[in-house]
C-alpha cells in the first residue's frame, strides 16, 4: 500500500513540524511511544512536556525514556492536557513546533477511563495560544467506543469552525474500512 497508515501518517506529520532545539508536547503519554519519537525529534537542546491523568501511563512512559536514555529532554505530569497552560514553563510559549493526542483511552489499560472532548478541546485552544506558527497539533482520533463517538462528534464540530485565519486543519482517514478505524485531525497554526 501506497498510502500512509494512520500513524505513520501522524509520524510523518510531527516529523515535518519538530527538529533539534524544539519544543513539543505529548498531551495523552500512553505507554510512552510518542514521547520517545519526540525526544528523539527535538535532540538534546529541545524538551518535550508530557501529560496523562493515569499513574500506569506515567510509569510505562518513564521505563521507556530511561531505557533509550532520553530522561534528561522529558518532563512528564501527571495531569490532564487541560493544564498545560498552566503547567508548561514560560520559556516553551511561543516555540512549540508540535504536539500529538492519541485520543480514547490507555492500550492495554483500564477502558472506562477515557479522553473527554471538554479538556482536549480546552487543550488545544492552550496549544494555539503557545505554538510558534506552522506549528502542528495532530489528533489521532480512536472513536470506537461511545465516549468516542462523543469525542470525535465535538471534536469535529469545534475544528470545523476554527476560524482560518487562526489555523489550517486537516482530516485524514479511510473512508472504506469497517469497525471505525481511527484517522487523523491536524491544525497547523497560522
């Protein structure tokens, strides 16, 4: 296949946004694999600021930047991404080149504890007040699940009317595929 997977896709994406000396954002740290392709992205004069609400995520994210020796370019919280406003230094406001949201809730973890449409779209909102322009906010939207479809709903509806002054956005995905398979929202900041 020619065409870009999902995440491929979104690597791709945060590769075009994030080099050496950035900044970057992990708003959903997961098991940790986004934060480590960050780390890597903005080498050892950058810094990615990562959240999750859930201790395990936490813990998985830390082993995996310890193991490739990364700790040192990673600050991680354990809040929701409706804080990084608050939460992200002063010296990172303005030169945030990128940020990725796997949207839905933790692989492998507890399903009830699921992303909300309210903060992500509060957490974007902040992002859009503190990425440098061009920077890139991609959204891998999973909406499998009925919290999802909620999410997604909202989520599309806020992007739709994003005025286009303020950001270009995208939404990539396969239109042909069954059970809901996840796709792409990217706003790139003007």
């Amino acid at each position: 296949m020619k065409l870009n997977r999902i995440l491929p896709f979104a690597r791709n994406l945060l590769h075009l946004a994030v080099g050496e000396g950035d900044y970057a954002v992990d708003a959903t740290i997961g098991n940790g694999h986004d934060t480590v392709m960050l780390a890597s992205l903005v080498g050892e004069t950058g810094h990615v600021y990562g959240f999750d609400i859930q201790q395990e995520a936490l813990e998985s994210t830390t082993s995996r930047i310890k193991d490739k020796q990364l700790f040192d370019r990673v600050s991680l919280f354990q809040k929701s991404h409706d804080q990084l406003l608050a939460t992200i230094p002063n010296k990172a406001h303005g030169k945030i080149s990128g940020a990725v949201f796997n949207l839905g809730y933790l692989p492998g973890g507890n399903k009830e504890i699921v992303t909300k449409p309210d903060s992500t779209i509060k957490a974007i909102e902040q992002l859009l007040e503190i990425m440098k322009p061009e920077g890139i906010i991609v959204l891998v939207v999973y909406h499998g699940h009925e919290e999802g479809a909620v999410e997604r709903d909202q989520l599309l509806e806020f992007c739709t009317i994003l005025d286009q002054n303020r950001a270009h956005v995208l939404m990539y995905r396969f239109m042909n595929q069954v059970n809901n398979p996840p796709f792409i929202i990217a706003i790139e900041k003007r």
